[in-house]
C-alpha cells in the first residue's frame, strides 16, 4: 500500500450481514485504493462467544468478544464501526463517540428523529460515517455528476422504487427485521431510507410529503410496505416505493429522474449500467444510451478492474470506506455523515405521521 502511513485501529460491532461486508472492506480498501492509513482489524464483537471467535478467524480480526461495552471502552480502538440491529445503534454511537472514537454506523442510523439527534449532537466533535453505500455504486456516482453538471436540466419528477419479496417468508418471520422493538420500522427504515438518501442526493431536499404504509401480515408490528408522494425544493414531484411483498423482485433499489433535458434510470438488479436518455441528441438517433459504468472516465472503476469486468455489491463498501478514509486524511467533511442521515430519519418520522394522520406533512424546517 503506497503512502501508508499512520495505524487506525478497528473495533466492529456486530458479525452477520452487515459485518461480512464490512470486514471484507477493511480488508481490500487498502488494496485499491492508495490509503494514507493502516487498518488493524482489531477485535470484533458478537454476543456468542463461539460465533464471534470463528467469524474472527474467518474475516481476519485479531481477537472477539462479546460485551460492546468493553470493546468501545479499550483506549487502543481509533474506530468504532456498527453493525447490529437498529435498537442498538444509538447506545453503541454514543457511547464511542463519548470515548473519542471514529464512528461508522449502519442504516437507519436510529430508531427516530430524537434518537438520530442524539446521536449527531454526542458525535459532533468526531468523524461520522453512515453506511449509506449506494451512493458509491459506480452508476449511481455518475448519475450525481450527471445531475450536478445539467445534463438533464431542471428535474420534472423523481420515482424510487426500491422491491423485495422475502417479507412473506415464515422461515424469517421471527427475524428482527419484523419487532418493531429491535427495527424501529420494517420497509420504511430498511428500504425506504435508502431511497430518500439517493432522492436527497440527487435532487435535494423534500419540502413536503403524505404517505400510507401497509402491513399485510396480521400481527405483525411493522409496515411490510410504503407508498410516498413528495415535493422537492427544486419545484420537481417525487413518488417512492418500498416493499417487502413485491413477487419476483429480488433487490430492485431502482429511480428514475425526467428533467427538462433528459432522463436517467438506475436498477440495482443491474447496477454496473445507467441509463440515460440526452434530450439534445438528434432526433434520428434519440432512446435511451444504457451505460456500462465501468470505464476510466468513471467514478471509482478505475481503481479496479479493466473496462467491463464489472463490479459488484461489496464494491460499493470498498468504495465507501476509502472515500471516507480520504476525508479523514485530508481533514474534509464525509458525507453522508450522522448529519446527513439525521435528515432521513426526519423524514422517515414524517412518513409515519403523515401514513397514521393521513395528511401531507411541511418537512421544510
Ligand atoms: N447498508 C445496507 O445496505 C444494509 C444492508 C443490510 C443491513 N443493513 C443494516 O445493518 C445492520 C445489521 O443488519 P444485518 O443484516 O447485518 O443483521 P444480521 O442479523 O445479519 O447481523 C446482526 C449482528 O449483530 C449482532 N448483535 C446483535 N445485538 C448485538 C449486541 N448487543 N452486541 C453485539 N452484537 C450484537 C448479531 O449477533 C449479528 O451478528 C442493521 O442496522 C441493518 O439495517 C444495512
């Protein structure tokens, strides 16, 4: 790794999903991109003695434990990264921000807008990170530039959909996705803020929304599914989309945006392509060009493989963590930070609200 330099010792808490993605992105960011740190997989925590001691051996950690407590307490952890349910997320922040460490949390970032608060004002005087990592999909980077230089002039309207279909699986059924006690929300905060973070990305804030959720599982605690209708400061409409229950769709995290000059369409189901339709060209030759994200000129590509060889979901955590060690290296904000997803969350409180009161909520203040 050329320009290696200082130590950044890691501590994550949390080993499954989320933590296989993450460990594999501390091992490989420094293999593609020319980081001015050395990460040291310190210790990883999960609450079964055995799993974590294997999940360390298999992803590279020095040790395991089992108590985050005592792991966000060690004076030689730099970095405090999260991965475990949403209930846990405030306490394990705060409680490592508090002790002066970095800290990376997964999404939601909280189970509400307090919570979110809480959180960014006790991380206020650290690096924070919220692992929104679509945003660094190759297409979805281009899409930004696409958008920030005009390329599709003012935007008219903004469509996210973003469709799974595992939400009437009984073999999930128990899983903590669905307690509202440990999720917060079921769709709403898994999906939906994914959604909203691209939508804020992309085309900015959302001045005002109405929504409705549905649970289509009695019994069940949590929205299985939400509709959104929204009006952006830009003066463009929005719609959003966000299932558990649509048959066939596997991860279709999916937006479209129709501005004045043209269009753009991104699936996460195809995520290496982007679509986008140049209102400027010729009438004899006018569609859609489908672009495959993966040249030089693009974003990120370049630090891996050669035109074409695409790439895949665990980029986009490679991608995230370089660009934020980037950030930290040369003193610049990173984005999205507790900050950013604080908004989200405020968002997502409006969803509910408006979805219970059935009324359109002012969400510009
Ligand atoms: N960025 C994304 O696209 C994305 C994708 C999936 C999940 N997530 C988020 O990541 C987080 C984790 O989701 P997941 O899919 O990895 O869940 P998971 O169920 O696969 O793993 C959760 C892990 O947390 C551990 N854990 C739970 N409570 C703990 C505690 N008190 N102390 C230590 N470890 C504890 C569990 O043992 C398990 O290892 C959630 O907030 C989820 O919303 C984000």
């Amino acid at each position: 790794m050329a320009g290696q330099s200082r130590k950044l010792n890691v501590a994550m808490i949390g080993a499954g999903f989320m933590g296989r993605a993450h460990s594999n992105a501390f091992q490989q960011a420094g293999h593609f991109f020319d980081i001015p740190y050395e990460l040291k997989l310190k210790v990883v925590c999960a609450r079964k003695r055995e799993a974590a001691e294997q999940f360390a051996a298999q992803w590279g950690w020095e040790g395991s434990q089992t108590d985050w407590r005592s792991v966000v307490a060690r004076e030689d952890i730099d970095l405090v990264d999260i991965c475990t349910p949403n209930h846990t997320h405030a306490a394990i922040a705060i409680a490592a921000a508090e002790a002066g460490k970095m800290v990376l949390c997964e999404k939601p970032l909280a189970m509400n807008y307090a919570e979110a608060q809480r959180m960014a004002r006790a991380a206020r005087n650290v690096p924070t990170v919220v692992w929104f990592n679509y945003r660094r999909v190759p297409a979805i980077a281009l899409a930004k530039q696409l958008v920030d230089r005009g390329k599709i002039g003012q935007p008219y309207h903004y469509r996210a959909t973003y469709l799974q279909s595992w939400g009437g699986d009984p073999k999930v059924a128990d899983a903590w996705r669905f307690r509202q006690s440990e999720a917060g929300s079921g769709a709403m905060g898994d999906l939906l803020s994914h959604s909203l973070d691209l939508a804020l990305l992309l085309n900015g804030p959302i001045t005002e929304l109405t929504s409705t959720l549905k649970t289509f599982i009695p019994k069940r605690a949590v929205d299985d599914a939400v509709l959104l209708l929204a009006r952006f400061a830009n003066d463009s409409v929005g719609t959003f989309e966000a299932t558990r229950f649509a048959t066939g769709c596997l991860n279709r995290n999916c937006f479209e945006i129709h501005g004045s000059n043209g269009a753009i369409r991104f699936n996460l189901e195809d995520l290496n392509r982007l679509e986008v339709f140049d209102g400027g060209d010729a009438m004899e030759i006018q569609g859609s060009h489908n672009v495959l994200v993966t040249g030089a000129e693009h974003p990120y590509a370049r630090h891996f493989w050669p035109p074409g060889h695409i790439l895949g979901y665990e980029h986009t955590f490679i991608t995230t963590l370089a660009d934020f060690l980037a950030c930290l290296a040369e003193d610049r904000e990173f984005h999205p930070n507790f900050d950013d997803a604080a908004e989200v969350q405020k968002l997502l409180d409006a969803v509910e609200t408006s979805a219970k009161n059935r009324t359109w909520i002012d969400v510009s203040k």
